[in-house]
C-alpha cells in the first residue's frame, strides 16, 4: 500500500514530499515499512523545497508505483515536471532502482519548460500522462497528453502524444484550454480503449473556461480511425446542460469498470466533474458542482448529477475522483 504524503519535510526543505509504503497481512492490516523521497537511494533526483513529491500516484505493474511529480523544476525550468518509476523486488519486497522521465528524456514530446507541470494527471502504469501547462507556440498553458507502454520487464517506455491541433484530435487548441488536466483510459466508447482528456480551461462559444471532455483512441496513428473517431463532448453537445463560464467541465475524470461478463458489450463507465455548475441564478447556486456519468455511453449516454442532500453553494461537487 502507497501513500503520498506531498507535504512531507525532507532535511529543512518544505513540501519536498514523501511516499509511505506499507504491506498488508493476509487479514489486511497495514504494517510501515519505510518513507521514500526524491533523497532515497535509487531514485533519480533530489528532493527540493516545494516538489511535493507524492501529490500524484498511479499504480504501476509488479506491485510498483509512479508518481507524478508537476512541481519538480528540471534544470532552470521551474514546475516543469517529472514522472518516477518506483519499483519493488517481486521476492523481497525491497525498493530496486527506478526511472524517472521528463520531456527532455529521448522518446518524449517536447522540452521540459516553466510551468508545464508533466504528471499532473496520470493513469495507471502512466498509460496516459497529463501535460496541462504545455505551451504550444505562443499559446500558454494549451496543454497536451504523453502516452506511454509497459515492456515485459515492467519499465515504462513514452510512445505517443498529442493535443488539441494534432491530426483527428477535435477542437483547436487555445491559450488556458489546460488540456490534460485530467485522464482517464478504458473501453468507453468503442470496444478497444480510449483515452479520455480534460480540458478544464476550453471555451464553448463565449462562455470561458466552460470545459470540455474529449475521447480519443490511445495511438496517434490510429485517432482518425473511422470506426471510433476521437470525439469532444461539452455540456449541450453531447452531455447535460448549458456550457457556462467557469463551469470547468474536466477538470476531474473518474472510472467505474465496466462488467467483463457483457464481453464485446462491455463498456466502462466515464465520470467528470463539474465543480463551477451554478444551480439557479441567486448567489446562492453558484458553484454548486455536479457530475456527469456516462460520457460516451451508448445505452446510456451522460447524466447529470448533485449531491445528494441537496445544492449547497460553493461546494464544487465533482472536484477530484479516487485515481484507478
């Protein structure tokens, strides 16, 4: 069992971050076996004030764990961002060397600059990795997804990326679209997997910011496949309601697996959140939030829903989904 703890100290260096790391008996009792930091021997880097190493978990292969550290700052590039394979001996359970990946590592896309927080978003074995500052051209913060494969050996190797003006990728990307604040991977819409990106900062019309939720196939080369089209949903195109300013549409993205007995039926189920949805139109309403369940669906295309004990104003339901 995993842990992060981002706020962990580490030698006078604050928020440097920590992974706690524990086993479980057989009855299920949890039993400390060590801190892990950015200092730890065999782990790339070093911890440093403000990284909050730990803040971003994924589960990986054989037992192991990567963490998504966006606050890391890569040579000058400050919040640049790093992913770290953490991995444990299948015998001994003792911590082996890892890896670590930046966008100044061969195979990845781009170059690791200020503010592109890579790992902010990952899902499991970093199948899909978010880049929500990523820059493209004079266009700040349009954002972008690093996708990466598991070899037999269980080391990640980067594969593909794209963004919102990659070849079959809907939309065009726009300054603050933040596109790949939010990931999410499964058998969605089609009967192969699908990447699903958020783009909590995309305008629709003129509303600024409404957020939208686009799927796509996981390979670049296959994302104008005309039997499963990347497609981009956004409240009334495709989902519930109205696009609205500061809605956020994306912002968080959840997964509730789908049933393996429906075989080539099975589809998993999509989950966004809408923290910024206002109810009504008093200050009251504001910032209610709700979640949309179903994106994709083909019985059962999305519905919205709130919380259940009723609207309370700046809840921001639909904020943050556990990681899968």
């Amino acid at each position: 069992m995993w842990i992060g703890a981002p706020g962990h100290d580490v030698a006078g260096r604050s928020d440097a971050g920590a992974v706690y790391r524990y086993t479980l008996s057989s009855a299920g009792v949890p039993a400390f076996v060590e801190a892990i930091t950015q200092d730890s021997p065999l782990l790339p880097g070093a911890a440093e004030a403000g990284d909050r190493f730990g803040e971003v978990l994924a589960a990986s292969a054989g037992n192991a764990l990567i963490v998504g550290v966006p606050h890391e700052d890569v040579g000058r590039a400050q919040d640049a961002g790093i992913v770290q394979q953490l991995r444990i001996d299948p015998v001994s359970y003792a911590l082996i060397a890892g890896s670590g990946w930046s966008q100044n590592n061969a195979g990845v896309a781009g170059t690791a600059e200020a503010g592109d927080r890579f790992g902010a978003s990952m899902t499991e074995n970093a199948a899909v990795v978010g880049v929500p500052g990523e820059d493209l051209g004079r266009l700040q913060d349009a954002g972008a997804v690093q996708l990466f494969t598991v070899t037999p050996k269980s080391w990640l190797t980067p594969s593909s990326t794209y963004n919102q003006d990659s070849r079959g990728i809907p939309g065009v990307a726009e300054a603050g679209d933040r596109f790949g604040a939010a990931v999410q991977i499964g058998a969605y819409q089609c009967e192969s997997d699908t990447v699903a990106v958020g783009a909590p900062g995309e305008d629709i019309g003129s509303a600024k910011n409404a957020g939208s939720v686009t799927l796509a196939p996981p390979l670049s080369s296959d994302v104008t496949r005309k039997d499963c089209p990347a497609t981009m949903f956004s409240q009334g195109h495709g989902l519930p309601g109205a696009a609205e300013t500061g809605d956020e549409l994306g912002i968080a993205l959840g997964e509730l697996p789908g049933d393996v007995n429906d075989e080539e039926s099975m589809r998993d189920v999509l989950l966004a959140g809408i923290p910024g949805e206002d109810v009504g139109t008093t200050a009251t309403g504001r910032d209610v939030g709700r979640v949309v369940v179903g994106i994709g669906g083909i019985s059962r295309p999305g519905r919205g829903y709130g919380f259940q004990r009723g609207d309370v104003e700046n809840l921001r339901y639909g904020s943050y989904f556990p990681s899968r």
